[in-house]
C-alpha cells in the first residue's frame, strides 16, 4: 500500500464527490460518511479501497449483518489526511 498512515479500522472518514469512486474510472458524486472495516491496495496508487459500513448501521434500530454495506476507492491523500486528524 502507500507508505502514508491510513486510518484505523472503527474511524469515520468523510467523502465527497470527486473524492472516492464506486469502481475505477466513475468519479463518486455524492457525499458519504463511511467508519471503516478495513482498506486495501488497488490497482491505482492514488486510491484505496475502503470496506466499511454508513454511519446508520451503527444506529441502536439497525440491524445490520453484514461484513461491510460499503466497497468504495477512496483517494489515498483523504485517507492520509484523515489519520493525521486533518479532516473531520
């Protein structure tokens, strides 16, 4: 992976458009808050992708099972940014 601090599985990162991708090439265009399961390496050294779930699955009326609700590239430099406390 990159040689940046990522964030912690259980942080909240912040997304915006243009910020993360649903798969490579497609630019993401709306605004996600994610807490993160875990990140991986891809194909493309300016993004990662991040496994994690919205911050609704946490709710106490939420059900939510699964591994993860989301699998999204996420820009290494908000990633990076995020672990250093940078971004909310």
């Amino acid at each position: 992976m990159t040689d940046q601090a990522m964030p912690e599985p259980g942080t909240r990162v912040s997304v915006a458009p243009r910020e993360w991708q649903p798969s490579p090439g497609i630019e993401g265009q709306t605004y996600h808050d994610i807490v993160i399961v875990n990140i991986q390496d891809s194909d493309d050294p300016r993004f990662a992708w991040v496994h994690g779930h919205g911050v609704e699955c946490s709710w106490a009326t939420a059900d939510c099972t699964a591994p993860w609700c989301y699998e999204v590239l996420v820009g290494v430099d908000v990633l990076a940014a995020t672990a250093a406390g940078e971004r909310p």
